[in-house]
C-alpha cells in the first residue's frame, strides 16, 4: 500500500494486492477515523478526506474468494 496525500486533509492510497490464485475478492480500506469503503480488487481508491487532524491508521484487508484476508497497515499524521 502507498499512501499519496494530494492535498490538505485528503488521502489517497494505491492498492497493490495480489493473490496466489488470482482470486481476490474484496478489498477493505478503514480509514483510521471510523469510517472504511469497500472496493473491487483493482479499481481506483478514492481520495479520503478528514474532517480532523492527528494520527491516523489505514488499515487495507484484502480477502480471497476462499475468505482468507490479510492486512496492511500506515500510520499517517494530518496536520491541516
């Protein structure tokens, strides 16, 4: 996972996950402020935006067509 931030309190992450099989099924990302979207493997994210500064953890779950998941996470700091 790669966080871009374009701008002010907004985030954008790239979702690189792969699977063995090629069969990924959902990806999961929690924004670390009570919120998560949940997207098909490969499409765009989309830019997040904060309503409040601080630190932040996203956390990305990818899951399998067999549900087996893992998870990656970036600890982020929002200043503005």
């Amino acid at each position: 996972m790669t966080v871009f931030t374009p701008g002010g309190l907004s985030v954008q992450i790239t979702d690189t996950s792969t699977d063995e099989n090629g069969n990924l099924a959902t990806i999961i990302i929690s924004w670390g402020d009570g919120t998560s979207v949940t997207i098909a493997p490969g499409a765009t994210t989309p830019v997040h935006t904060y309503t409040k500064k601080g630190n932040k953890k996203i956390t990305l779950t990818a899951i399998d067509s067999k549900g087996l998941k893992n998870m990656v996470t970036a600890k982020i700091t929002v200043v503005k």
